[in-house]
C-alpha cells in the first residue's frame, strides 16, 4: 500500500511539474471583419474543440427585456436556410461530435468537441448561425416556451432554486447584475420578433465574436478554413452596448428571508468584490480555498464536522468580469436554527481577520490553487476556453501561461487584509431561505 502511495504522489508531482513548466502555444490573430482567432495545436490526440464566445451576458440587455441572451443560447440552435430545424444537434453528434452552450453574466459560449477530421463541420456550423441565422415566429414561439419550462423548472419549482436571483436581485441596486441570466418570463413574452432580430444583429457579431480552435489541427490549412467560412461575414453596423453604470459602494447591511418550499433554512452570506483579475480578487479566491475547499478546510471542519452544525457548506468568490460577490453559504443540519449557523460562519470569518493563517494552511492552498489551474487546461476544451475568456475579460490570452503567477504572489498578509477589507457587515447581504412552514401567518 505505501509503495503504491509513493508512486501516486511522484506522479501527481510530475504531473503538475510539467503543467507548470509546459507552456501552452498559441496563434492569435483577427479577420478583416473584427472576428478574434485563437489557434492551439495538440495533435496527441485525434479531437479538435471548436468554440465561439461572444462577448453578451445578462448586463448587455434592456431592463424591460430581460432574458435575451439566455433566450438567444437556445435559439442559435434552431438552424439556419442551410441548416433544419432540429437538426444542429443531430449533424455534430452523427460526425461523433458533442456540443452545448452557456449564458452568464457577461458571455455566451458555444462549443463542439469533435474529431479533428470534422474541424470544417465545426466550422461550418458555427459559420452558419453568425451569418444567417433563423430567426422566425415558430423559432421563437418554440423558444419561447423552452425557455419559460426551464425557468420554472430549475428556478420557480426548485428548492432555493431563486436563491441567485434573489441574492442579486438585494445586492444591485444599479448594476445590470441586479437581475439574472435566466431574465423574465413575462419579459420574453412580450417580446416581439424584430426585437430579437435586432438583438441578434447588435452582439452575434464577427468583432464581438472569438473563434478558439484548439486541438490536432494544421495552424496553415484551419487558417485557410477559417477564412472560408468567416471571413466573408459582414462587420455587425449596430453600436455594441457595454453597461456604464457603476454599483455604489454599500453603507449599510441587506437582510432578506425568503420562504420556500424547503425542508431545511439555509444560510447565505455574501460580501461585494473587486472584478475577476484585480490583485485583491486573487487573494479573495484564496481565502474561499481556506474556507471550505475540501474536508479539511475551516469551514467544513469547525461548522460541518465538530459543531454539526451544517449539512454542507461552500464559499464562491463570484467571478465576475464587474465586480462581483464572495459568497458563503452553508444548509442547516436538523434541529439548527439560521441564525446559529449564522453566529459560526461568521466565527470562522473573523479568526482569518484577527489572524495570520498558519504556513501549512498557505501552502495547502497553494498546491490546491495550482493543481485546480492545471487541471482546469488539462483539456483541448479546457484550453480553447480559458484562451478565449483571458482574451475577452482581460485583453491577454497569454495568460493561460501566467495567471498562476498571480496567485502565487498572494501572500498571507493579503489574505488577512482582504478578509478584513471586504468582510464587513455594511459590505453584505445575508439571505436566509427558511421552510414555508416557519412564516408567521
């Protein structure tokens, strides 16, 4: 057993030694039309990963219409003139392809994994919904009503399934992330047709658009397809709108109870932050780590483990590409009331602002940032991603090779200084999700 131990740890040594010492090459480069390309070359394996980011979250909508970009990750399915209705889904996964998409804040992705002999389909694919896609009544009746089940699905009918939009909902007041992805209903519905279609011709753009290939690919011969299938793409001529408002700094406390239809309350603590690739936010990442990242973190030891005072808890310093939130939340264990569990999160919170964490805890969560950073480009998806968001939120795909720098230069002192910084009561919101049952008639 021990001998086996030895060779695990060698070898997970190795491998985050070469993670960190193989630096991942790239060529970037843009189209006449404003189209960015990234290209990575990994030919250790016969798959390619093709993907489109374009640079429209939840912030980029009207506050009267909310919900589009989400609406619209469903509607780039519906084909094109060239294309079925229906039938995206079937092409890539025939050619043994997988696909998907995703809505946030700040983006939407679109991405197949393939193999590398269909790259010219991925292409092509992706080529057909930024040129022409449609967008007709039935399309959007559809979708319409995708969108609508799924809200009530994973929202409406769900178990703290509104704790997100609610969370956000108390803590902007100004910022467009004081409403959510999934948007509204009732909004959507309203909707008319051409507001779509101007929608999609103002953000499904080539120069809001990165196209990132990455895999068992000749960069020569992928540059020629690209331009086959993207360069002709006319320029979008509609003025791409990023969100100018700024989010007060908070002088006071938010509380809000909302009662659900739960089992058990839960508690959710959340402290606004600086942006995604500020040095306060790497230091902010890493205190989450300390906190409840993995069995023998604070959290999860003292408040879940010893007190039994929780059934799970988690911290997610929220990346956003505005600033954002630190979120720590954690589920009640029977018997355990809201505020209890209140009282020893925030124990756990303040130890970290009146002392120093020792150095094996700071080395633990060094080892843990660094081996998340490599298995995070373990993939050719993985990589196309990460050179994609670098790209968009920070004008810098290199740092794929460096943002662990970053973190490394984190110390204890920053972690004690964030933590006291923006761990204040008047920084926060505190939502309690409590069982129907315990609301006062």
């Amino acid at each position: 057993m021990k001998r086996k131990l030895i060779l695990f740890f060698f070898l997970t040594g190795f491998v985050l030694l070469n993670g960190q010492s193989n630096k991942i090459e790239f060529t970037q480069y843009k189209l006449d039309n404003g189209m960015n390309v990234i290209l990575h070359q990994d030919n250790t394996t016969p798959i390619v990963a093709v993907s489109v980011l374009y640079h429209v979250g939840s912030k980029n909508e009207d506050p009267q219409r909310t919900g589009f970009a989400h609406f619209f990750e469903h509607l780039m399915f519906e084909g094109s003139p060239n294309i079925k209705r229906g039938e995206y889904f079937k092409i890539v996964e025939a050619a043994g392809g997988q696909l998907n998409a995703n809505t946030s804040f700040d983006r939407t992705y679109y991405f197949e994994n393939l193999p590398s002999n269909q790259l010219e389909l991925g292409l092509y694919m992706e080529s057909e919904r930024m040129l022409h896609l449609k967008i007709d009544s039935v399309g959007v009746e559809t979708q319409r009503k995708v969108v609508k089940e799924e809200r009530k699905q994973s929202l409406d009918n769900r178990p703290y399934g509104t704790l997100i939009e609610k969370l956000f909902g108390n803590a902007y007041k100004v910022h467009p992330y004081r409403w959510t992805p999934i948007g509204s209903a009732q909004y959507i519905d309203q909707a008319k047709l051409d507001e779509f279609i101007n929608f999609y011709k103002k953000y499904y753009v080539p120069q809001n658009a990165t196209l990132t290939i990455a895999g068992d690919i000749d960069p020569a011969k992928t540059k020629e397809l690209v331009k086959k299938y993207f360069g002709d793409i006319p320029k979008g001529s509609m003025e791409i709108v990023r969100p100018k408002e700024v989010e007060p700094v908070k002088t006071a406390e938010v509380r809000d109870t909302v009662y659900d239809n739960v089992q058990l309350p839960l508690v959710l603590l959340a402290y606004h932050m600086p942006a995604q690739g500020t040095s306060d936010y790497y230091a902010l990442s890493m205190l989450g780590t300390l906190l409840t990242g993995g069995e023998s973190s604070r959290i999860t030891k003292e408040v879940k483990d010893k007190q039994q005072k929780a059934l799970m808890v988690q911290s997610i310093p929220f990346p956003l590409e505005d600033p954002g939130l630190f979120i720590a939340l954690a589920l009640c264990n029977m018997g355990v009331k809201a505020g209890d569990l209140e009282k020893a999160l925030e124990n756990e919170i303040q130890k970290v602002k009146n002392e120093l964490i020792t150095e094996t805890e700071f080395q633990k969560i060094k080892n843990q940032v660094e081996t998340d950073f490599v298995t995070r480009n373990s993939t050719v998806q993985g990589i196309g991603e990460s050179l994609a968001d670098y790209f968009v939120y920070f004008g810098d795909a290199n740092l794929i090779n460096t943002e662990l720098q970053r973190y490394m230069k984190v110390t204890r002192e920053d972690i004690k200084r964030v933590a006291n910084k923006y761990f204040t009561n008047e920084n926060r919101v505190v939502l309690y999700y409590l069982p129907k049952a315990m609301e006062k008639k």
